[in-house]
C-alpha cells in the first residue's frame, strides 16, 4: 500500500468558546496569530506537505472562512487601482492558495463527527486531518514528517508530544510501545481521550496532526458518544488501532494551542520574534518592559 496523501480535513465547525468573547461572532479559526488567521498557518502547512486539496468541515456563523480564501473583487480592484502591488499579492495569494471545499457540520457533535462529516469529499483513500487550533512550527513541516512515517510504514500515523504532569489529562492518550528501531515511533495499541492524571496509559499526548487510512470512516460511524457526550475522534482511532497498524510519532517542532488565550499569546510572542520585519524592534520593546 503505498499511495499519495492528497487531502486533508480541517475541522473547524466547533464553537470556539475557549476565547470568548473574541469568537461570539469571529470563528476561532479566523483570529489573528500576528497578522494571518490561525487556519492558513495549517492550509500552508499542508500544502508544503504535499496535500492538493483542502476540505473545511464549517458550521453556523463561520462563512468568514469562506470568504477569506475566496477572490476580494473589491479589495484587489483598490489595491491595484492604487497601485498597491505588494499587498495585492499578498490577498491574491490567499485566494489561490490551493483547491478548497467546504462541507457542513450540522450540529456541533464532536470531532470524530466532523471528520465523518468529509467522508463523501475524501472517498476510499488515505487522508490527514489538521487540527487548526494547533499551530506547529517545524521544519520540515510537521504534517510531511507525519506523511513519511506513513510511506515508510504503511499505517496510520498520530502526532504526538510527551506531556509531563497532570496536563496529560487534556489531550487523548496514547497506549503502546516505543519502536526498537525509532524512538519518534510507538506501535499504537490504543487511547484514551482525557483520562485522569492517574489512569493516563503513557506520557505520550495526541497532538492535531493525523495520517488515517479511510477504514477509519466506518469506524466512526459505529462511534458511540465518549468523554463530554461526544463523537470521539479518539475512540474511532482506538477501534482502528484492533484492526490495523497506527504508529504514534513525536514530532520534530513545537506546537502551539492557539485556541487557548494563554496558548496565544505566547505564540504571538514567539511568532512576532521571528518576523525579520519588526523582531528587532519587538525585541527591544520587550526588553524594555519592567517585568
Ligand atoms: C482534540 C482531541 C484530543 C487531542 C487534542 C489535540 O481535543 O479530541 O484527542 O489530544 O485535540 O489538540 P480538543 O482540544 O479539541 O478538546
């Protein structure tokens, strides 16, 4: 089995409201990390891993998405008419950044719903998932390191990190061994979503990166509501690890969680350093604070 990864879902029909009162009417994926919204670092991130095409899983209020990837007749009529040619570019690459569809989440029940969600767009072949909220930075791209991992071993494939402590217990739980022959790989044998510090089965915490073959579809569908009332994407993976091989796979990078404010902020720090732009004059700002 060796086929291409061409397609990757991005989840983004949930409410957002670990940012409130930033996302009553901004969708979570639309907010700002410096100046892009957090959904095109991950279209970027997976069109630099190879994927062609992009599948949006949206829901009520989130058409601004839409429109962000879309032609802004309007704005690039301005723009050029005042002969504004390096922003110009900069809107004109977004709307043809890659091939996009979208697909609607009905009724906000759970990720593992949202991915059944794109079943039709997807089809019989393997696929990644990119979980918006979780800006990676990484080179090579989290998502293509993830996607040589499938390539070289033939099955699923879920990023992971090791979290220490009790903040394990916000993340699904991997269970399994650590590969002889590579460190960075665990041979899945299952997971836990959000298991007690106690019950946690590793210090191994599923990051929003994954690689799935299509049988997980099915799986999902016979998925019954887990942990919060919801459609797990966990237990869809954790009925996929009895049947076939998923590897775990710590990736090289970090990863931020931009859904959280706190999580925000210290990406925005980090992100802004590295803008060749403004880094040495934020640089300066922030050592200027009284702290
Ligand atoms: C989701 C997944 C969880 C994973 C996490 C990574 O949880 O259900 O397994 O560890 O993303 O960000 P959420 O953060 O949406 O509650």
């Amino acid at each position: 089995m060796k086929e291409r990864i061409r397609k990757a879902v991005f989840p983004a029909g949930g409410l957002g409201t670990r940012f409130l009162p930033a996302t009553k009417v901004i969708p979570k994926e639309m907010l700002a990390l410096v100046d892009k919204p957090i959904l095109q670092y991950g279209v970027e991130e997976a069109i630099a891993s190879g994927i062609e095409h992009i599948i949006i899983v949206t829901g009520r209020g989130k058409s601004a998405m839409e429109d962000h990837f879309d032609v802004s007749y309007e704005l690039d009529a301005m723009l050029k008419q005042k002969g504004k040619t390096e922003l110009l570019a900069v809107s004109r690459g977004v709307s043809s950044m890659a091939r996009i569809s979208y697909v609607r989440q009905k009724e906000p029940l759970g990720l593992g719903h949202a991915v059944l969600c794109a079943r039709e767009l997807v089809g019989n072949e393997p696929f990644a998932v990119v979980l918006p909220d979780d800006v990676i930075d990484a080179e090579p791209p989290c998502l293509k390191q993830m996607i040589d991992v499938f390539d070289e071993r033939a099955g699923s494939v879920l990023a992971t990190m090791t979290i220490e402590g009790p903040g394990i217990s916000a993340y699904g739980v991997l269970a399994g061994e650590q590969d002889t022959t590579n460190p960075r790989i665990y041979n899945c044998t299952g997971m836990v979503e959000k298991p007690k510090f106690e019950e946690a089965p590793s210090k191994q915490a599923i990051i929003g990166r994954y690689v799935l073959t299509p049988r997980i579809f099915a799986l999902l569908e016979q998925t019954k509501p887990g942990a919060g009332g919801e459609i797990q994407l966990t237990d869809g993976l954790k009925a996929l690890a009895r049947e076939e091989k998923v590897f775990g796979y710590t990736f090289e990078g970090k990863r931020y969680d931009v859904g959280d404010k706190f999580g925000m902020l210290r990406a925005t720090v980090e992100f802004a350093l590295k803008r060749p732009e403004f880094a040495e004059k934020f640089r300066e700002y922030l050592k200027g604070l009284e702290l």
